[in-house]
C-alpha cells in the first residue's frame, strides 16, 4: 500500500489542508474553519478526513521565527502534533513553513482574480508545506 499524505497549514480559526497519494505531487485538498482556537472540535473534524482518505502522513506546517526561535504558535503547533500522534495511527512530521504563506499568497497574484481566491491562501500554504516535505524526502 501507498503511503497518502496530508499538509496541514494550522491557524488559530482555519486549517489548510493538501493531500498526496504518490508521494510526489502536492495538492489542494480544503480548508476546514473552526472556532478560534478549538483545536479539539478541528482535531475530530481532521480524525474523518484522515480516515476517509486513508492518511497514514501528516505534514504540519511548523512556524518557526525568522531567527529560527520557537515562538507561541510552534508551541501549539507542537501540541497539535502530540495529539494527531496520540488520536491517529499517522506519522506526524513537522515541517518548517516560513513563508509559506507569501508563497500562497504571490501564486495567486499571478491569476487571473487574487481577491476571487484569497479564501483558498490557507489550502495553497499547505500544499507548499507538503510539497516542501516531499522534495525534502526525495532528495534523501
């Protein structure tokens, strides 16, 4: 069997999901909005999604400060991922996301209607931290 990856871009009120089945390629999957800072009620949303798709991978989007510190949202992150380990039986990986973001954000600059598709930023910042990830593990 396939290894199925998820990419996680975790905020305080959304989450962005990618997904990969090869291993190789990082897709848009969806963006999941929760009450600000219920990562309980997010965590029982992701356990279906993850079990629907098969995800034996998560890739968390980990953000670090620009000097390399760990600051109060890698923290929660962290947390995030003991919790993923302890409510699924997937392989958390955390994966450095700075500038995910402004990557998501300059990809949609370039179409046609940025504003149109301001609402997906989350899901593409995943996708570019699964991606990330998975060239990271090719080149190993």
């Amino acid at each position: 069997m396939n290894d199925c990856y998820f990419g996680l871009d975790l905020g305080s009120v959304t989450c962005g999901i990618a997904i990969s089945n090869s291993g190789v390629i990082s897709s848009p999957y969806k963006t999941i909005r929760f009450k600000e800072n219920d990562y309980n009620s997010l965590l029982k949303v992701l356990i279906e999604e993850i079990n629907d798709n098969f995800v034996n991978i998560i890739v968390l989007g980990y953000p670090l400060n620009m000097n390399n510190t760990v600051g109060p949202r890698a923290l929660i992150c962290e947390d995030f991922k003991k919790k993923l380990e302890e409510k699924t039986k997937c392989r958390v990986y955390l994966q450095d996301e700075r500038l995910s973001t402004v990557a998501a954000k300059n990809a949609f600059k370039m179409g046609s209607n940025y504003k149109k598709e301001k609402s997906k930023v989350d899901t593409m910042a995943a996708v570019v931290i699964l991606q990330r990830y998975l060239d990271t593990i090719k080149r190993s």
